[in-house]
C-alpha cells in the first residue's frame, strides 16, 4: 500500500520535471499568471552575441532596448534578465544557448531587508544585513548570488524629491556594498544573506537610504528614511613630549546620549618599522569618560595609530561602534641646539664663499668679453687706417703722375693793331 502511495506521489514530480526539460529544450519557458517578478539565467557560448528575449505577444527585448520594468545583465557566456510584472504565457530566449546548462528561471524574488535605527550617529558602523528570497524560501544559487552587487545609499532627504526635475534633485551618496562572499561581517557564503559593514560617514540630516542593484542583476528597490546625529563621542590623542612620558588618549561623550560605563576602547599603534602595539581600556561603572595612557616608543620617523571606540546608546540600548580612522605623528631625535648653530653659521660660510667665488666669477667672464671687444675694434680701426692709407698714398700718387705726364702750354701773343 505504502509503495503503491510513494509510486502516485513520485510520477507527477517526475512528469512535471521531464515536460520542464522540454519546454527548455528549445529556450522556451512558461510564465504562470500568479508570478509577480521573475529572472532567467540563460547561458550561452561565450563570446557570442547576448540573447534576444521574445514576449508571448511578440514582442522583443534586447540587451541594449528594453522597458523600464526589464533589469539585463551581461556578461561573457551569460545573461541573466529580471522582470517585474511578466506577462503570462511562453517566453523565448532566442541565441546561442548552451544546450547543457539550459535556462533557470527564479521567480518571485523578494529582498528582505533589516530595518535601520531611526537614528543614526555620524561617524558608527554596524552590520547591515539583507536576505534574497525565492518564492519566501532563501535563495542559494551560487551562479546568482555571486553577480548580486547591492549598494546602499544616503540621499539627502525632501519631501518632494520625486516632483523635482533630475538636475535638481540631491546626489545620492554609496556607503556600503553588500557581500554574500564568507568575508569581513558575512558569516557564510552563497546562504543568501547578504552583509555590509555600513560606515556612517556623512554630515548629520535626514537621508532616504536606498538599498539597490548596482549591476542591474535585481530591479527592485527597498528604501527607508532615517535621521543621523551628531558624533556622540570626541577622542583625542595627545602625543608626548620626549621618552620619558606616554602617550594619552581621551575619549569624551555627549551628556545624556551613551550609557555609563559602557565606553571601551582598542587602539593599534604602528612605529616606523610597521610593528603594531595593542592597547584596550574600559570606563568604570558608572563614569562616561575614559583616559588612559599609551605606550610610546619614541622612534624617530612617521608613527601612527587608529582604533575603535564602543559604547551603548543610553535611550535605546542599541550597541554603538566607532571607528576613529587612521591619525599619522611624527617623532625627532634630540637637537643639540651649540651643534646645531654651528652647523647653520659653517653651512652659512659655505654659502657665502660659494656665492664669492661666483661672483668673482662672473666678474672674470665680464672682463674676458670686454677684453675681446677692445680687441675686435682696435684690430677694426687698425685695419680701417692701414686700407686708408694706401689708398690715400695711392690717390695721390696717382695724381702726381698726371701732373707730370701733361703737356707745358705756350705762351700766346696778340698781334698789333694795324695802321691807319
């Protein structure tokens, strides 16, 4: 009888699976009425053109030509396409499609996100977690999940932001990206839980935060609005003087906002040759102030330190984590204040004989060319006079033979009157 019951449950499953292999068979797939948003996985031979996707009335959708509600993802071999609000009938994929991997279709993909805090502080970080589910079952499809890029973002907020024009609308600001890799705050990958280490690193407002697809992979959004505070704490290093002190650091809080004895601090150190120092203080019971001292190594060169400030809000009890970023100070050897005058008044001589000699220098280089041009215009005036004499000896030699070589002229007389 049991057998009987296990045979009539297991021959539908299995015709339903073997008409789903047929209809893949040749790219084609159903959509049922009652499904909301569904994607396709369409792998295809790589290097090949992305699929054209062909709606039960005709009409088509391209990679680079599709309506609003349409999210297309693309990538060498694969293409994955979302869809809110498909109609209902058979689709076609038409291209290249690999025959062994087919097509898988995801349907009624809802994100579930974890809602913020109403309140926010400038400058905290906390986990952010969000959850992709499948008909409200995880979603733990490797292929998928790993091409998923979810950013969340901060845009200022205004109650009539969606009636402005685009120009004059506020810039949206990212401050986190969701992982489901196994790494930093995500505990398992490809579990369909995606995490993010959300630093809150903007001025305090009201802000629309925005939870998105930053690759087109999912087309819906979630979005809620929060407000961020004021940092409720002030750290403040103050670095020592020479060897013979410590480091301090100060850690000081709003009156009212953290609960008392709830600071605590891990500050990391690093010296010049990259060795890190630890150190982790906590405040009494009942006080909201912490001061404690640091090691100091005193190495001459570029030292640094960060670290993190955790606390508990007082109003709300929520766990509160600062990071207090990344602060650079120098250290010097010593001055010997006689050496180092000394060093100034030769290096000073130095200078001056250096200037000098350039001088000097200058003054030679100066005479050399007035020396030259003497000479090129006494050998210029020279030359003038010597041509000027032989040409004047020469004009006048000239002259005397003329004088010498003309005929004498004789002397002529009148005759006399005649007689009457």
């Amino acid at each position: 009888m049991w057998r009987l019951l296990i045979i009539a449950l297991f021959v539908p499953i299995v015709s339903w699976a073997k008409s789903t292999e047929m209809s893949w068979l040749d790219n084609r797939f159903r959509v049922d009425p009652t499904i909301k948003q569904v994607s396709f996985l369409v792998h295809r031979e790589k290097a090949s053109q992305a699929v054209t996707l062909v709606r039960p009335d005709g009409t088509k959708y391209y990679a680079w030509k599709h309506p609003d509600n349409v999210a297309w993802y693309e990538e060498n071999g694969m293409d994955i396409i979302s869809i809110e609000n498909p109609m209902p009938g058979p689709w076609q994929a038409i291209g290249k499609v690999t025959p062994d991997n087919k097509i898988k279709i995801l349907s009624n993909l809802t994100l579930n996100v974890d809602s913020l805090p109403k309140k926010l502080y400038q400058s905290e970080s906390l986990k952010f977690t969000a959850r992709l589910l499948e008909d409200g079952k995880p979603l733990v499809l490797r292929e998928f999940l790993n091409r998923i890029k979810l950013n969340v973002t901060f845009t200022p907020y205004l109650a009539n932001e969606k009636d402005l024009v685009k120009e004059a609308r506020p810039l949206a600001e990212v401050l986190g990206t969701f992982e489901d890799n196994g790494e930093d705050l995500d505990e398992v990958a490809a579990d369909g839980i995606f995490t993010v280490n959300l630093p809150i690193k903007i001025k305090p407002g009201k802000y629309w935060v925005r939870i998105q697809s930053r690759n087109g992979v999912f087309l819906r959004t979630v979005e809620q609005d929060v407000l961020v505070y004021p940092a409720p704490i002030r750290a403040t290093f103050t670095q020592a003087r020479d060897d013979s002190t410590k480091h301090s650091m100060n850690i000081d809080t709003e009156a009212g906002v953290i609960k008392a004895g709830s600071l605590a601090a891990h500050i990391e150190q690093f010296n010049p040759k990259d060795r890190k120092t630890v150190t982790e203080a906590q405040s009494e019971k009942d006080e909201s102030k912490l001061y404690f001292s640091l090691p100091n190594d005193y190495m001459s060169g570029k030292n640094s330190w960060t670290g993190w400030v955790y606390a508990t809000d007082k109003a709300t009890s929520r766990p509160l984590q600062f990071y207090l970023g990344l602060h650079n100070y120098g250290v010097t050897e010593p001055i010997d204040l006689k050496a180092a005058y000394e060093a100034r008044v030769k290096e000073a001589a130095i200078q001056r004989k250096i200037e000098e000699e350039k001088r000097l220098e200058e003054e030679r280089a100066t005479a050399r060319q007035h020396f030259w041009v003497y000479v090129i215009v006494g050998n210029i005036a020279i030359i003038l006079l010597i041509f000027g004499g032989i040409f004047g000896w020469k004009k006048c030699k000239l002259l005397k033979e003329k004088k010498a070589f003309a005929p004498k002229s004789e002397k002529l007389t009148m005759p006399p009157p005649p007689k009457v």
